[in-house]
C-alpha cells in the first residue's frame, strides 16, 4: 500500500497540483488574450503575438504531458524554463514598488516553487500512474489488440 501511495498516487496529486496554475493560465490567455497582449506590452516585450502563442501552446501541451506521463520529463524541462523566463520577465519584483512590488514577488515565488516541481520530474519521472503503464499492463495482459 504505501508503495502505492509513494510511487503512483502521490507523484499523480502533485502533478495535477502543478498542472493547475499552468490550466488556470492558459485559459487567462484564451479568455483574455489583449489584456496578456498588453500586459507583456508594458513589460517591453516585443513579437507579442508569436510568444503569446508560444506560451499557450507550452502551457496545454506540457500540462497535457504532465497529466498523461506522455513525454513528461521533456515537457518537465520545459515548462521548467519557460517559467523562468516568465518569471524573470513578467514578474520583476525588483524593479517595482508598492503594491505592485508586493504582488510580483508573491507570483515571482509561487513560480519558484512550481518550478521545483518540475526539475523533481524531469529528474525522477512522472510516478507509476500514467497512460503508457495502463496501456502496458492492459497489453500484456491481453486487453489490448
């Protein structure tokens, strides 16, 4: 039982849990792509649209990975440093003040913490419970065919 809990729930609760601010994102992007626009705009950044689009394609395609175990530790490294980048970019802390200091330093943060996250699974890898184990185990057994 614990074998379970250690190699195949728990790796999966995490990645749902880390796959939750990545959905929550891109749907931010979706929903809301001028104010992202212009939200990057007054970062100075420049080929908005191209790097929009690159970023909602990181985030559903590695949450998607994250989710299945499909590729997981590539789409790990990733998202890995594509949040750098984000963070680094979007998030400069250092250069504000006031609220806006205290905000961007709690979203700086929170993505460290993501971030960790997903250096742990590019290292360890997704867990036991992912889509091509079910499909294994279902082959081997003569489910599949």
């Amino acid at each position: 039982m614990r074998d379970v809990l250690e190699r195949g729930l728990a790796p999966l609760v995490a990645r749902v849990l880390i796959i939750a601010e990545f959905a929550i994102a891109a749907n931010g992007k979706i929903q809301g792509w001028d104010g992202q626009a212009a939200y990057m705009a007054a970062h100075g950044m420049h080929f908005i649209g191209p790097l929009l689009g690159a970023a909602l394609i990181i985030e559903v395609l590695g949450s998607l990975c994250l989710l299945t175990g499909v590729w997981s530790r590539k789409a790990a490294v990733v998202m890995f440093v594509y949040l750098g980048i984000v963070s680094v970019c979007l998030h400069d802390f250092w250069s504000m003040s006031g609220m806006a200091a205290g905000v961007n330093q709690t979203q700086f943060f929170k993505n460290l913490g993501i971030m960790g996250g997903l250096l742990m699974i590019s290292a360890f890898g997704p867990g036991r419970w992912v889509v091509r184990h079910a499909i294994r185990s279902r082959t081997a057994r003569g489910e599949v065919g």
